[in-house]
C-alpha cells in the first residue's frame, strides 16, 4: 500500500542542496545569550541548514522549565539575522503557527505528543492552509504507524508540499539503553508506503545520552534516511532540559565528519551482478520459508483437531517452554540472536494457536 502525497523533493527545496539535511540547534531557547552562542558556532558548520530551539515546552509534569513562550521569538529572529541560519521551532496548537508565522520561523515541526492526537495535527493543518512553509512531522510517541501518516495526510491536504518525516523513536516500559526504541522497522515502512517523503532521524531523542547519538546516527544514514534534526547547546551541562542529550557545537561538527555517507545505488557492474545473484537466493530462500510454514500451520491444525477429539486445550504451557527453550538453543548455535528467534516464534505460536481455536469452533481455515 501507498498514500498518494503531494510532495516537493528535498533536493528541490533546500536552497543550497546539502544532503543530508541538519537542522541542529538546543532543546529549549533559554536567552537570547544562549540562542546566539549556540547559533554563532554552530554557523561555522557549513552542513546545518536550520537552527532549531523549542519555544514552547509543555513537561509530563508541571512544575519544571516549560520554555519561554513568545518572548523566544525575537530571540530566534536575532539568530536569523545575525548568523543567516534558517529558524525552525516546534508548534502544538493554531496560536503557535499563527505566532510562529508572524515571526519569521522558516521550518514548524509538529512532536511527537502533538502527532499522536489527530484532533490537533487538524487544527494546525488548518492554520497552515494557504501557507508556504516546510512542515516536519514527528512519529507519535506510541509505536502506530497509520496515526504517523495521518498526520502525514493531514497537513500535506492543507497544501504542504514541502513536507518532512522525523523518526525520534517510540516510548517503552521496555527496559532499553535507550531513550525511546528506535523500532526500525517503523520509519522503514513509511518509507514504502510514503515513497516521496523524506525521512530524518531525532538521534538526540532516540539516545537519551550524547555517548549513543554518533551510533544511532550512523545507523539512519545506513536506513538511507535523509538528515539529523541533533540537539545542540553551547554549554549542555547546564542545560534547563535534555541536558544529556545535547551536543556542544564543536562535538556536533566532530559527529558529522566522522558519519559515512553510503550510497543507495553504484554504477560498478559487478557489484550489481553479485548483488542481484544474491537477492535471487533470498528470493528462494524466501519461498522455501514460506512452503515451510505452510506446511507447519497444517501439522497445526491436524494437532487441533486431535485434540479436540480427546477434549484438551489448546494451550499446553509447559509444551510451548520446552519448545521456546530448545529452538534459542538451536538458534543461538546457529548464529541467530535470541530476540529475532523469540519474536519469530511468537509469531508462530500465535499462528498455531489460531488455526488450533478455527478447527475447536469448526470454522473453516
């Protein structure tokens, strides 16, 4: 499945064509010593293309720094002024956008809290009607990808065609070195059925500490992703929120030397003819696991039946732990991790133990 965007390509739009694109800048402006501090280095960086700052700061809880409001805005129009950098800040609600426009912003991106509730991604898309002005979109805290490209939807329908995507990672009770999971597999899925959309990634968000932000950086340029938006502050120690999370400026500069920009194609004929040899044994590969599986949800349904016949349940706990304890041994030996090996089964047990509750009912498979 994909969605039919109206989309600007990145390349278009960026005036000076750096890719990938950064927008980097401190979590919340805190004074406008500190906005131009941070601005005055990170200028240096001929690879930033935008200046970000969180204006407005809602917390979880009241009580600590939730920014500075409107006052912040003259402050993000000293650093345009001054340095040339493009501005770009976060809005939540119409007043934000209708401000935020009235000021200069260049970029709006609207967050994760914000893209989670498509009552107030509606409310901003129709702030933005008639409006020309690149719009990110943060993927909602929780891991739901179809509420990620509604909001998609919702703003590119009010007429943004220079529209981006901003994968910052999903919240867990999972226990995790993480900030948030970075659950690959999400913004690799957005890319397929939003084929046109760029994609950056939050790393600052992602990491939750500056010591994972160069790991998880690199790893979005591998996923062909198309920029940073990376928290950068001229002294992050002392910080009034995400002090761990932020870059100075020279660290950030260090960060993005150091990144390997792959390509998504070659023109190195060889390459290409051992690649496509490769992927024609996945192919098979792939089919065989199919036919496999196929033939294992049979042998699923002939157990259901017979033990429907002798009047057991379906679920047999002991079974399933000798079952899930013996294939991560096989596994592990085999050099597969045990978290795929365990989600595999998972999967298939859950198969299994459908196709056993249709032969209990009668139903037809």
């Amino acid at each position: 499945m994909t969605v039919d965007l109206n989309i600007n390509p990145l390349t278009n739009w960026l005036t000076d064509k750096k890719i990938p694109l950064v927008i980097a800048g401190p979590c919340s402006a805190e004074s406008e010593e500190q906005m131009l501090a941070t601005a005055r280095e990170l200028v240096k960086n001929q690879k930033i293309s935008y200046f970000r700052a969180g204006i407005w700061k809602p917390r979880t809880r009241p009580g600590s720094f939730e920014g500075m409001g409107v006052e912040a805005l003259r402050w993000m129009q000293a650093v345009k002024e001054e340095t040339g950098l493009k501005v770009a800040t976060e809005v939540a609600n119409t007043d934000h956008v209708e401000v935020c426009l009235e000021h200069g912003v260049d970029l709006l991106w609207i967050g994760a809290r914000t893209s989670v509730n498509p009552f107030s991604v509606q409310e901003i898309a129709n702030a933005l009607k008639g409006v020309d002005i690149p719009v990110a979109v943060k993927n909602p805290i929780n891991p739901d990808l179809q509420l990620w490209v509604g909001a998609l939807e919702r703003i590119n329908k009010a007429g943004i065609d220079h529209l981006i995507a901003i994968h910052r990672g999903f919240s867990s009770f999972e226990k995790s070195p993480f900030r948030n999971q970075p659950l690959w597999e999400f913004p690799i899925e957005l890319k397929s059925i939003c084929p046109d959309v760029p994609i950056l990634c939050d790393p600052s968000h992602i990491a939750g500490t500056r010591d994972l932000i160069p790991f998880i950086s690199q790893k979005a340029l591998d996923m062909d992703m198309d920029g940073f938006m990376i928290e950068s502050h001229i002294n992050p120690m002392a910080a009034l929120s995400d002090a761990d999370q932020q870059l100075t400026p020279n660290a950030l500069d260090d960060l993005l030397n150091d990144l390997i920009v792959r390509l998504a194609t070659t023109r190195n004929e060889e390459f290409k003819t051992q690649l496509d040899d490769l992927r024609r044994l996945i192919d098979d590969l792939d089919e065989e696991i199919t036919q496999k599986l196929s033939a294992r949800m049979d042998v699923a349904e002939k157990i259901g039946e017979y033990k429907k016949e002798n009047n057991v349940t379906i679920l047999q706990v002991k079974r399933w732990e000798e079952l899930i304890s013996d294939r991560l041994s096989t596994a592990t030996a085999m050099g597969l991790s045990e978290d795929f090996m365990r989600g595999v089964l998972k999967l298939v047990h859950k198969e299994s133990i459908r196709r056993q509750t249709e032969v209990m009912n009668n139903q037809k498979v």
